[in-house]
C-alpha cells in the first residue's frame, strides 16, 4: 500500500472507528447518581443521601443528609448516643469532603448532636480544616448548634457500668455487624448498640461517598469512636486521607475499622491513588489491606479494617483484612447489601 492509498483508507475508517469510540463511551458512562456506605446500617443512610440525588441535588448535601441521619437516630452506636470514652463522655468524630477537595472536619466533640454540619460549616465558613475538642464545641455554639445535655443514653449508661467492672479494653473484630442475639442487647434494629454481656464494645463508624448527577464526587465520615478510648483519642475518622479522601478526577475513599491502623498507611488516600493508576476499586481497597497486613502480619491476625471505594465510572468496591465486613449500595439499579470480599 503506497503512502496515497493509506490516507485515502484512514479518511474513511476515522468515522467508524469514531463510532466504536463513541458507542463504546456510553457503555462506560457512569452509573450515576449513586452512594455507597459501610456496613449494613448504610441501607437507611443512602436512602437520605437519595433524598437529594433522586433530584438532581448535589452530592455534598446527599452525603452530609446521609451521615446526619445516622447521628438522628436513636440508640444509635455514632452520635450522641453511642458510647463513651473511659472518662464517660461521648465525644464525636466527623469530616466532610467535596468535589473541589474543600474539605472540613471535628475531633473530640462533646454535646453537639450534627458534628457532620459542624465540619461542613468549618469548610465552607473558615480557612481551617480540622477543629477539636473545646474549640470545635465553641465553633459549634457560636454559628447555632445547640448545645446538648451530653447525658448517656440509657443502654451506654448500662455498658458503660458494666465495663467498669473490670474497666478493660477489648475490641471485638465486626461488632457493627453482629446479629442483635450475639451482642446480648436489649432492642430491635439494626440502630440499636450493641454492647456484650461483659460491657466490651467496639466502635462503629458510618462512611459515605456519593457521584451525583453532574459527575461530582463527595464523601462524609460520622462517628463517636472507639468506646473506652483514652480520653482526647482521635482515630481516623476525621482526618482527610485516612477516613476519606475525595479526587474528583480519580474518585473517593471511605473506610471502617481500628483507625490507627488506617492512619499509619494514610488508607483512604492510598486507594485513591491505586485507582489514579488503573486499579479498580476493588483492587485498590486489597492492595491498601494488604500494605496493613504487610507492616505486621502477626498483629493484622486480630484486627479489622474496611476499604470502600468508588471511582467515576460509578464502578464500586470493598476489602477488609477479615471476612465480615459488608456494605450498602444505592442507585436507580440497585439497592443491596454487599459482602466484602477479605484477605485473612
């Protein structure tokens, strides 16, 4: 074929191989909007977050919707609620992050029942990203959150008396995902907390990532932490590239689990930087579970750690260093529970 002939024959198969290009573009397109969240509580918090991505909303305002419904919600183990430190006080954990990487976030937060709206008023008000403690309390106060009684609920008065006993500290690997039968409780739904006979607790920590209509990503993170924590611990929750992390170009990270852990791999940036170089989300949550495993294998055998991630194709997944670990998917094809898949 001369040098004539192969542009002649390029001019008429550009069209067409344009074609495939376009044809193959929109079975790519992203499933949009969707929201994924950890663990099976998840179900009733994208149902909020779909409040607002059903119609057009964007996805900051469907996730911080979603993590304010679990910190509404009573006898709940993530908000005001849920149980205390050893000192016993209840002090919460959030951040928030959208699609331009504002991002804002609170730490050792007493008596404030939305710590997700405070986080999300430090990003959109205040140069800061991360208040705590005392300082975050007098933010909160000052732009209009009501101050609480900061009174136990009636089940973390119960646990807590129980744990003092032997005021011993005990996580229990998936306890947010334990059958109500098992961890001894009084109450019915998957809200309730849920403590063991012993008053061992763990933790329970809601983490969400949305794709709304327009494309954008945004993620929320709402705990109380780990109960019987050293006063003043602050696991990763609240701190953006450990508990979330958002890249619109790339797509967002969340996870669940002992937060030191996830702080140390800095994880949920990790992933995110996994699927920047091609992983699927799937394989990018293992291969963060597996830098965690790698550092101390011996230690990795009695501890858990959840990745849940979400790229711009709308494609999702989850791994965690135990079998266990589930979460919750929505969007106009599905609305389910998935089971992680697990290295150990």
């Amino acid at each position: 074929m001369n040098r004539r002939k192969f542009l002649h024959l390029s001019a008429l198969t550009a069209p067409l191989l344009a074609a495939k290009k376009s044809i193959a573009g929109n079975f790519e397109a992203p499933v949009k909007p969707i929201v994924i969240s950890t663990w099976d509580s998840g179900m009733a918090v994208n149902a909020a977050a779909w409040e607002v991505l059903s119609k057009k909303g964007r996805a900051l305002d469907a996730v911080e919707a979603g993590a304010m419904k679990m910190e509404n919600t009573p006898d709940c183990c993530v908000g005001l609620d849920g149980y205390p430190d050893r000192d016993g006080i209840v002090t919460l954990d959030s951040c928030i992050m959208d699609e331009y990487s504002n991002c804002g976030a609170v730490a050792g937060l007493e008596r404030i029942k939305h710590p997700v709206s405070v986080a999300r008023k430090i990003m959109e008000t205040t140069p800061h990203v991360l208040l705590v403690g005392a300082g975050a309390q007098q933010f909160a106060v000052q732009n209009g959150f009501p101050l609480e009684s900061g009174e136990l609920s009636e089940s973390a008065k119960k646990a807590y008396a129980d744990w003092l006993k032997k005021s011993e500290y005990k996580p229990v690997i998936n306890i947010e995902n334990l059958p109500v039968r098992q961890a001894g409780k009084k109450g019915n739904g998957p809200f309730a907390p849920m403590f063991f006979e012993d008053g061992s607790f763990n933790h329970d920590t809601m983490g969400l990532v949305a794709m709304d209509s327009s494309n954008n990503l945004s993620g929320a993170v709402t705990t109380s932490g780990m109960a019987y924590k050293i006063h003043g611990r602050v696991g990763d929750s609240p701190i953006i590239g450990a508990g979330l992390f958002v890249d619109n170009e790339v797509g967002a990270a969340t996870s669940s689990g002992l937060g030191e852990e996830v702080i140390r791999i800095c994880g949920t940036h990790l992933v995110v930087e996994f699927m920047r170089q091609g992983l699927s989300p799937e394989m990018a949550c293992k291969k963060a579970v597996e830098r965690i495993v790698k550092r101390n294998p011996k230690k990795a055998k009695e501890l858990q750690v959840g990745f849940l991630a979400l790229n711009k194709k709308g494609q999702y997944g989850a791994y965690a260093i135990q079998k266990g670990f589930v979460f919750s998917v929505k969007s106009e094809r599905e609305n389910q529970i998935h089971q992680s898949k697990f290295l150990l």
